[in-house]
C-alpha cells in the first residue's frame, strides 16, 4: 500500500532555507523511506515523545531531520518541518528548537 506524501508550508520553507543540495536528498529519500510502510521502526526512522511540532515521527538523513505524521484514513504522510540536528540540538529555519518540551 502506497501512501502518498505531502509537504506542509512550512516544510517548503524549511527546505528552501536548507539550501538546494539538502532539498534535493530530503525530497529524493523521504518517498524512499515513507511511501511504503511510513510506520515501521529503524536505524532511520523512530518513533517520537510529544513535542512542540506536533510529529509523530522522525526521518534521519545524515545530519537533517525530517519530522512528520502519518494519516492511516487517507493513506497519507504529511511532512510538518525539516531541520539540521547538531549534536544535541535541532535548528530549523535558523532557531534553534527544543523537542524535548511538551506541546
């Protein structure tokens, strides 16, 4: 089963402001990674705690981090951020973001 995948406005702009190499490996590897089974836990893909974003999941991509959720009624994942993880902290757009924070 095929889940299609869609990027919210704020993950085009994330991705605009990562620059055009860091575009190009999220929107080539994310249908890799997310089409298919967008559920399944591995070295790439995990499962997240409650967060400000709202994701459910997380994509790693070398140092980007692809954060999203998964609609299973329109067979769906909807791309909510992008951003570059350093270390322990992940930047997006330029600021610093901490997930660790409950909603």
């Amino acid at each position: 089963m095929v889940y299609r995948l869609r990027y919210t406005p704020d993950a085009d702009l994330d991705l605009r402001h990562l620059g055009r190499p860091a575009e190009a490996l999220v929107r080539r590897a994310a249908p890799r990674f997310l089409a298919d089974t967008p559920a399944a836990q591995s070295t790439k893909r995990k499962a997240m705690e409650p967060n400000p974003l709202g994701a459910d999941w997380e994509l790693r991509l070398d140092d980007l981090r692809v954060y999203d959720d998964i609609d299973e009624a329109a067979q769906s994942v909807r791309v909510l951020r992008v951003g570059r993880k350093h270390r322990e902290r992940v930047v997006i757009r330029g600021v610093e973001t901490d997930l660790r924070e409950q909603p």
